[in-house]
C-alpha cells in the first residue's frame, strides 16, 4: 500500500531546519567548576526529602519482590513480613550471677531477643493487624518535607558560660501542625501512621553456643529445641501495634561539643540533641475535665512525728476531693489512636506448643494472637527532649577501652547554661530561665528551648498559664486499659507526666 502526501504550503528546507532548531535549542548546562571565591558566597537550605505512596515491612529471606496491592511475599506468599533483627548478646554474665548459679537449681541466662515483622503503613484502625498494606500518600508536602541541612547557632554558652558559635547537621521530620487534631476524621496519612511488630525473647544458656540444639534449653531438658514434651515456657512473645502514629516535629542534631568542662571527655567531642516526638490521632479542643482539687481541706488527719533524729510529719486522706473545670485545651482519646501490647495466640497459631517454633528461628509461619487481649494505651503522647545545644548527649568509650558510654552530660553551675535550660512555672514568660516543655499542646518557640519531656496516656487538658498538663481523672476517662481474652475491660484511667527534666544520666554497656 502506497501514501501520497500532498502539502498545500511550500517550505523551503532551511526555513524548516531553521523552525526545528528553534524548538530544540532548550538551555543546556554542565557541571562547571566553582572557585573558592563563589563557593562562599553560596547559600543553601539543605536537601528536602518527600516520601510519597510508601510503607515497608521486614520480609523474609526467601522474598524476592511484593505485590502493590497485597504486600505479600511473591515466593512465599504464605508468611509475609517474617524478616528479623537479632539482638544477641555479648559478653558473660555478672560475677554476681555466676556464683549464684553454682548452686541455683533454676539458673539465670542471658537473653536473645528477635524483632520481625516490623512494618510501617497507613493506619488501617484494626488493632491487631500490624501492616495494613495501605502506602501512605505524602509523609510531608513541599512545603513541609524532611529535611538534611547544615545550620550555625550564634552565642552557645559552653560548659563555663563562653559564648560560641555551634555548627550543627540536623534531620528534621516535618514539622508538628497541632491543628490537625481539632478535625482528626481529616488528618493527612502523615499523622494517621500504623506501626507494628512481633517479638521474642527466649533465656538463653551461656554454655551453648549460638545454633546449639541446647541454646534454650537453660534449667530443662537438652532437647528442649527438638522435643515436643520437653518444651518449657522460657519465652516471652509480644506484638506491638500503634494506630494514628505521627513523628512530625523530630529531629536530630549532631555536633562537637564545646570545651569549658572540667570533665574532659565533654569537651569537643561528638555531641546528640534529639527532640523526640510520637503523638497520637486525638481530639484537641474545648471540654471539660475532672481533676483532684488540691487545694480543698478534705478529710484529713495530721499527726507528729515520733521521738527521733528526723521528727517529720504524717498524714492520711479518707478521700480526695475532685474539681470539674472547662478548659479549651483537651485532648480527647480517639478509638483509632491506640497503642496496643498483646500476648496470648489463638488457638490456630502455628507456634501455640511449640515455645522454640517461630520464623527467626526454624523459618516458621508468623504467630496468630488473640484480637482483643493485651494492654491498650489510648491518647499516648511521648515527646522526649534527650539533651540539646546546652547539654549535649555524648557517645564514648569506657574506661576499660570496649564497652560504650551514653551520656546526658551534667548540667554545670553556670548561670549562662542553666538559664537556657530550666523553666519557671509560675512565670512562663520569664526572662531568666527560656527552658519549656514539650508537648502534643506546645513545644518551644523561637525564644524558648523545648528542654523538658511529656507523656501522657488518655484524656488531658493544658493549662496555658503554667504550661502544665492535667489527667482527667473522671469514671468516663479512657486512658490505660486492660482487656483479657473475651475482650472484658478494665480501664484504669489516664495518666500524665510532665515537665521531665534529665538533669545528668550515664549509660555504660558491660561485657563488650
């Protein structure tokens, strides 16, 4: 078959050459060589990261790839989400220990503890599925994305009160939007997370060596491994689930130190600040709580102390009375923010009798627990401030040369440092002390060091005028709850803890 193509304009073939060119001829560039004298000149705002349609899961060793859809292993479809870390350990055990277990007829071990399944996705609300396979859509926006920068803090008083400059590479999730929680229904996938894992820890014998069919079999038969009838319930099994997790508002710094301590590992070496924050899907707005009136007189006896070196005082309540207050500030436990801890299989667990039977150890198939048992933690909000600028954490070497050292330094005796550190209750816009809690109602500003810690589980209300927090401690409080096999409840209310300060803290592993 043949095609004519008749045109109706005549071009000549240099003004069509010159047409194509013209469209063609885009900006190009190369990489080019930057003096020293422009390379100072230049200013950045770090590298921006936006992960987008993304969860992940540990699979096994046997996974090739995984389907978009189910998340399932494609070469064994069966037992997805069965790759694990293994934490072992190193070293032998306490000359306390040892001697005591000459003669113990129970004996003590070491334990080796396997974490799989670890998964990360968008919350599904099921409590007992620990990957929803659901990606999540954007963790972040454009305007909002993680972020790996470089940044230089002016006027760092160092551990004897000398201003210094810092320079710092900090990691930064997106930052913390407290709105999202007065319409929760709408919360983006970025505060709506599902986090989940199973683990096991089994009592090891430290005379085994690592594959011995005798590894576990501490106190029991030597086929403890092997053996159905010999099996002896030396593991501790746990799935973890949290439903409407956010990150939002961590970040890491890494530094060197500055000098000034008499402490000489402090100065100049590498220094942590790290503003830890996983909050829950709640409700936040205006309500009314339930909280112990503290200042009412009560039922109360007093007594005097007795004839002693130390004539205190002590005395009894027959009740406490309580108070009810409105406040605008509540943050209102959510069915779908949950952090669950469960235990018990169902009787269709594949590892039910058999304790030594899981996917680290002989590559079984995943364990099946229980959907309502376990320990619920409704609303829980940790925001942890683990040293900073002021007070850095540092990582070293012990003074027998192996083990490691983590360190919240000291906080010194200087004015320069604690003032940036400590925080006034009772004058929350003090111009001596900027430290501030950190909370899912406030976290630092730009003149106030977020330097102190926050948890709290359940219903809590903020009050602004001290920046404390407050547990509801009303009957209808949902909070920590307790549920058995059939689901029953026990729900022991909710809890608060605020305003934690590390003031110094030392870490020292043994046995490295």
């Amino acid at each position: 078959m043949m095609t004519a193509i008749t045109y109706t304009v005549n071009f000549k073939k240099t003004v069509l050459a010159s047409i194509i060119g013209l469209f063609l001829s885009q900006p190009c560039f190369a990489l080019q060589e930057i003096s020293d004298e422009k390379l100072s000149e230049t200013t950045g705002e770090g590298i921006a990261l936006l992960p987008t349609d993304f969860s992940f899961q540990l699979n096994g060793a046997n996974s090739t790839t995984s389907t978009s859809t189910s998340k399932t292993d494609i070469s064994d479809n069966t037992n997805p989400g069965t790759g694990y870390l293994h934490i072992i350990p190193v070293g032998p055990l306490s000359s306390t220990i040892q001697t005591y277990n000459q003669t113990a007829t129970n004996k003590i071990g070491k334990a080796d503890i396997y974490l799989y399944g670890l998964a990360l996705s968008k919350n599904d609300n099921n409590v007992n599925t620990r990957y929803s396979g659901t990606n999540i859509s954007s963790w972040g926006t454009a305007v909002n994305p993680w972020v790996l920068k470089v940044l230089t803090a002016s006027n760092i008083p160092n551990f004897s009160g000398v201003n210094k400059p810092v320079s710092y590479l900090t990691y930064e999730a997106p930052l913390y939007d407290q709105s999202v929680y007065s319409n929760p229904s709408t919360a983006p996938d970025d505060y709506n997370l599902k986090l989940g894992l199973w683990a096991d820890a089994f009592v090891r014998d430290p005379s085994k060596i690592e594959g011995s069919t005798a590894e576990f079999c501490l106190n029991g038969s030597i086929d403890c491994k092997t053996n159905s009838a010999n099996m002896r319930a030396n593991r501790v099994r746990l799935q973890g689930i949290w439903n409407g997790l956010s990150i939002n508002g961590s970040n890491l710094k890494l530094f060197q130190t500055l000098d000034g301590s008499t402490v000489s590992s402090y100065n100049n070496t590498l220094g942590i600040a790290g503003l830890l924050r996983f909050n829950t899907l709640s409700s936040l707005g205006a309500g009314t709580i339930t909280v112990a009136d503290l200042d009412s007189n009560g039922n109360r006896q007093v007594a005097a102390g007795g004839d002693t070196n130390n004539n205190g005082k002590w005395d009894t309540g027959e009740a406490i009375k309580t108070k009810t207050l409105n406040t605008s500030s509540k943050n209102t436990s959510n069915d779908d923010g949950v952090l669950r801890f469960s235990t018990q299989e169902t009787a269709a667990s594949s590892s039910l009798n058999n304790l030594l039977n899981t996917p680290a150890i002989d590559g079984g198939v995943a364990p099946t627990f229980n959907s309502l048992e376990g320990m619920y933690l409704y609303n829980a909000h940790i925001n942890l401030a683990l040293g900073s600028l002021y007070q850095p954490v540092i990582l070293g070497v012990a003074e027998d040369g192996k083990n490691i050292v983590l360190e919240v330094t000291r906080i010194p005796d200087v004015a320069a440092v604690y003032n940036q550190i400590y925080t006034d209750y009772s004058n929350t816009a003090s111009n001596t002390y900027f430290g501030s809690t950190c909370s899912q109602f406030d976290c630092g500003s730009s003149t106030r060091n977020p330097t102190h810690s926050s948890i709290t589980i359940g219903d809590v209300a903020y009050d602004s005028s001290t920046k404390s927090i407050m547990a509801d401690t009303s009957s209808s409080a949902k909070g920590i709850t307790f549920k058995d096999g059939a689901g029953t409840a026990v729900n022991l209310g909710s809890a608060a803890i605020d305003g934690v300060l590390i003031q110094h803290m030392k870490i020292t592993t043994k046995g490295l």
